[in-house]
C-alpha cells in the first residue's frame, strides 16, 4: 500500500476530503521523524512504536578486495509492533 492508497482508503472511511487527509498523513509522519531525529519515541497503544536504536561500529570485510572496513556506529528507526498488533496475526495464522 502506498501513501496515496493510505489517503484514499482514509478518505473514503471517514468523508473527508482527500487534500485534507493527504496533509493530516503528511504531517503525522513529519511528527514521527522529527522525534525520532531528537531522540525521543512515539507508542501508539494498540498499534506499535516508532524508535531510535543504536548500531554498534562493527568490521566488514568487503571479500572482492579482502580487505577490512570499520562500518561506524549509527542511529536507525525501528518500528516495533504492540503485542496486541502480533496476536492479530497469530490468530489470523491459527485460522487458516
């Protein structure tokens, strides 16, 4: 699904128009990723939360050259689902 499916399917369930949904979205997921950028985390009850983790430095080896390479600690968003959002799917999987 994309954004502008997203938009549509919003769009249709509640009566608004699409302009207006289209810049409520665009503006949530602004929120989320100037949040995570400061540090900070977003939980949606019931759905997940948006995170920041922090990745370690490691060494790779890049095997066309075999030679070392020190790939540097980062930050990365992580999404990580509530316990509530996988049951659906356990219970979607029991199901089938």
């Amino acid at each position: 699904m994309t954004k502008s499916d997203l938009v549509a399917v919003i769009a249709h369930k509640t009566g608004l128009e699409r302009e207006e949904v289209s810049r409520v979205v665009e503006a949530f997921m602004e929120t989320i990723k100037g949040s995570l950028l400061e540090g900070k985390h977003y939980e949606l009850r019931g759905f997940g939360s948006f995170i920041v983790r922090e990745r370690a430095a490691k060494v790779a080896r890049n095997i066309t050259k075999n030679e070392s390479m020190l790939i540097p600690a980062r930050r990365v968003p992580v999404f990580k689902p509530s316990k509530k959002f996988t049951e659906l799917f356990d219970e979607y999987d029991k199901k089938k």
